[in-house]
C-alpha cells in the first residue's frame, strides 16, 4: 500500500492542523505557505525582546477547546495559560466588569447584576418612581432573573436552552442577534454590551451576526470556563502543529506559494507553485479561503453557481491594532486585557467602519499579554496590543482610514492609562492591507466569511467542494466557533472526512 500523498495550502490554524493531523494518520504531507513563516493571521513576531501577536488573539476554549484537542491526538508541545479573570469589560466609561472563569464566580455576578439593575432604573427614571418600578416588573428579562434565580439563574437557564436543543440554534441561523435580544430586553446598556460581544466573537456587527451563531459560541465557552492564552503567544499553536508533523515525517515549505489547483476531469491531480513546480497529490486541503481557492481552480472547472458565490459572499470585518512596547508596567488592570464597550446606539455603534469616518467612542478590544505570560517580554517591561474593527478592503487607500480609527482607539487607552505614552519603546502598527498582504487575499478580514445571516448553519460553505479530493478549511467553512477554534474544528472534521472515504483505501 502506498501512503496517501496529502498537499495542504497555507500554514494558518487550520491548514497546519489538518496536515498534522494528516500526516499523524499515516498519510504523506506537504504543506506549503507563501510566507517566510509559520501560521499566517495566527503569526507573532519577535522584536527588541518581544514576543508580539500579529493581530489581538485571545482563546474562548484554550486547553479545553479543538486547539488543545489536535495538539493531543498528534503528540505537539502546546502548554496553555489561563488566569482566573480573564478581561475587564469597562462599561459607560465608569463601570468595571471583571470576565471571570467561571462565570458563577460570585465576584463577577454580583457586579454584573449591580450593573445592570442601575442602568434598567437609569433608563426607566430612577430608582424610587412608581413608574420605574412597573416598568422593571415588567421587562421580560427582569421576569426570567426572578423566576430562574437572578442573574446567575438567568444564565444558566439560557446556557440549557441553546446548548441542549439543536434544532433551536439551527432556526436562531436566520434570526441576527439584535433581534434575537429584543425579544428579552430593549434595555440599552445590555444591548450596547451585547453589540460589543458580538464584535469581538465574530468581527460582525450584532444587526446582522447570527443568533444561533453567537449563542453557540457564547455558551460553549462558559461550559468549557477554560479562556486563555497559549504560552509563547499565539504562534505557539501552529508551530506546535507543524513541529508535530515534520517529526512524523511531513514536508514543510516556507516562502513557497501555491498558485494553481492542478484539476482532471474534475479530480485534483496537485498543485502548480508559483515558480511552476507541479506537486502531485491524492488529496488538497486549501487553507487560503473559500474565494482564492476558487480562483486556483480556475471557473471553466466549477459549477458556475458556486463560483458565483465564492466571489459574493461578504467577509468578517478586520480587527487593525497599535502594539505598544513599554519600557516599564504601567497599566495594571489585574487582568489580560480591558475592553471598553462603547456609549453609543448599538445599532449604528460600527456604521464608521464603511463609511470611512471615525466612531464617537471606541470600542477598544485590548489585550495586555505580559500580564499572563511573563516570557513574552524582559523582566519589568510590558506589551499592549489596542485593536479596534477596521475596513474589509485590503488595498492599501484603507490605510488613512485605519490610522484615524486607530488615533481614536489610543486617545481612549491613554485617557485609562495616562503614564503609557511616557513610556512607550516603539509601537507596531497593523491595518487591513498588512493582513491583507499576509494572507494574498483581497480582503483584510480578521476571520474569513462573515457569521452572519444567511452565510452560517446550512447556509454555510462546505468542507467538500465541487472537485473530488479537493477539501477546505479555515473560517470560511463548516461548523461553528469563534475564529481560531472554528478553524481547528475544521481541521478535525476534514481529517476525519478524507480518512473515512473508501476510495483512499489501499492508496
């Protein structure tokens, strides 16, 4: 018997962990990416001392999700940290809210509930009014606290609606999440909440970001209470992959591009490099994403309606970042990062993001990685990472645009952390086109496709195209998750696909 000889495209979680995988079950791997590195939107780079992200990764799973799940079944050296409070919510500019693991941590609950009783009787006119009284009484979400047991009750009841019943998340596809809430509450401080979270899971807007979607994701990480961080930043999950499959034999090549899908009467035969070598394989697994893989096939090979689709599906937004390398720690959160929600109507709370404009308030999703892994920079020094949602369109006309909605997001952590601008070594500024450029994608989207209605569930691209043995993975496809982890599933379900087809037997 001869191995199966497997190509996969692009170095990404996805990519290298379908080859570690692949390579792990007995196959023949190469693994091929046009960078000169490892991991593509999950690469970290080093300078002056640093370990630094490329973009703002944080891991709603960690040891518990299908990150840590590859790295056990293929033997790689992934080690993962997770405090007990993860992040800081910074509410209307005043209110602090720790994110605790788990949820029912009672330090989080109290706060949360406080929270959201003073913004219900803020928004209804005061705490002692007849009227405010009535109208609490009568919010629906404020019934469903009394009857399940507060807020804690509350949350477990929700958790057991969606993680049980399939069918229901199934039927929340086609429902967007601000819709989905208006049916328990129209209390803004819990939308504008909301309206941030869905941002930070999907890198869409709540108006159009599916319920079902978000619900699943949102629920699977409070059952796994495992948010975290791998050590030696986020790099440290594909080099783990591919350092996995080079030790069972696999072929890595660095710098290499792929640059046509090698198809024969609607079977892939390999792939043709840029510099036209041609790579045979039984198998190709693409990891560039649903629209260039299209691309490498070529149309005259593909239905013309998925083809079509490939090119009209809309993308998640970016997530662009300033890196500050401080000489000193000067921002002390007491967790891994600060999130400011913004004080804006949720609705409209991202309109600047395709109109070119900047927001009234910043929604700031920052990360303080030093605060949890101490090796990613000397002794008594610190690394923050403030990013904000940045344009789709990877060409470089964004790049003005990128640095306004990033002047924006800075004036907002300063205005926290007023002594980090005096200590500042170098910052690091990343925007659409740079992701872009790392991914050869028209786009500088920080997931893939966008997770939103009419784009997830059966909507959703498939794993298997058109062409036999040609598989995708990445966040273009299959399943559900947030970003990195949707990936890694991915990864798992196409290893299990190709290794359970009877025609790879005997190869």
């Amino acid at each position: 018997m001869s191995k199966l000889k497997v190509v996969v495209i692009g170095t990404g979680v996805g990519g290298a962990g379908a080859a570690a995988l692949m390579q792990h079950r007995g196959c023949d791997v190469t693994i091929l990416d046009k960078n000169p590195y490892i991991g593509g939107r999950c690469h970290s780079f080093e300078k002056d001392g640093f370990i630094v992200d490329s973009g703002i990764h944080m891991f709603s799973r960690g040891r518990k999700g299908p990150l840590a799940e590859i790295n056990s079944i293929v033997g790689g050296d992934l080690r993962w940290l997770t405090p007990r409070t993860q992040i800081t919510f910074v509410i209307e500019g005043k209110y602090r809210l720790p994110y605790c693991q788990p949820i029912y941590d009672p330090e989080m609950a109290m706060k949360l509930a406080y929270i959201a009783g003073m913004s219900t009787l803020k928004s209804l006119g005061g705490r002692g009014t007849a009227s405010g009284r009535k109208s609490i009484m009568n919010n629906s979400l404020f019934r469903i606290m009394k009857r399940e047991g507060g807020i804690t009750g509350l949350i477990r009841e929700m958790i057991n609606l969606v993680s049980i019943n399939e069918i229901y998340l199934c039927e929340l596809d086609d429902v967007t999440v601000m819709d989905f809430l208006l049916g328990f509450t129209d209390n803004l401080m819990i939308h504008q909440v909301v309206a941030y979270a869905a941002m930070i899971l999907t890198s869409t807007p709540y108006t159009v970001c599916s319920a079902g979607e978000m619900l699943w994701s949102m629920m699977k990480q409070v059952y796994a209470s495992s948010f975290g961080v791998p050590e030696g930043a986020s790099r440290a999950i594909p080099v783990a992959y591919i350092e996995a499959m080079q030790r069972d034999g696999g072929d890595l090549r660095l710098s290499t591009a792929a640059d046509e899908i090698l198809v024969n009467n609607g079977e892939v035969t390999g792939v043709k490099t840029e510099n036209g070598e041609e790579i045979p394989a039984d198998v190709v697994i693409s990891n560039a994403g649903i629209l260039l893989t299209s691309e490498m096939v070529g149309e005259k090979n593909l239905p013309a309606d998925y083809y079509r689709r490939a090119h009209e599906l809309k993308t998640s937004y970016s997530h662009i970042t300033r890196k500050y390398a401080l000489s000193s720690k000067v921002a002390d959160i007491g967790s891994n990062g600060v999130f400011n929600v913004p004080d804006m109507d949720p609705e409209t709370m991202f309109d600047y993001v395709d109109n070119g404009t900047v927001p009234d308030d910043a929604y700031m999703f920052t990360s303080i990685p030093t605060e949890v892994d101490h090796n990613l920079a000397e002794p008594g020094r610190q690394l923050i990472i403030m990013g904000m949602p940045g344009p789709r369109s990877g060409d470089k006309s964004t790049a003005d645009h990128c640095n306004r909605i990033l002047e924006k997001g800075e004036q907002k952590l300063f205005s926290y952390f007023p002594r980090v601008k005096d200590h500042i070594d170098w910052t690091v500024q990343t925007n659409s086109h740079y992701y872009s450029h790392m991914t050869g994608k028209p786009t500088g989207d920080s997931i893939g496709i966008g997770q939103i209605v009419g784009q997830t569930g059966e909507h959703k691209p498939q794993i298997k195209t058109p062409i036999k043995n040609l598989y995708l993975v990445g966040g273009d496809v299959g399943g559900r998750g947030i970003g990195t982890e949707l990936a890694a599933a991915g990864a798992l379900r196409v290893s299990d696909l190709i290794m359970a087809d009877p025609a790879h037997y005997g190869v």
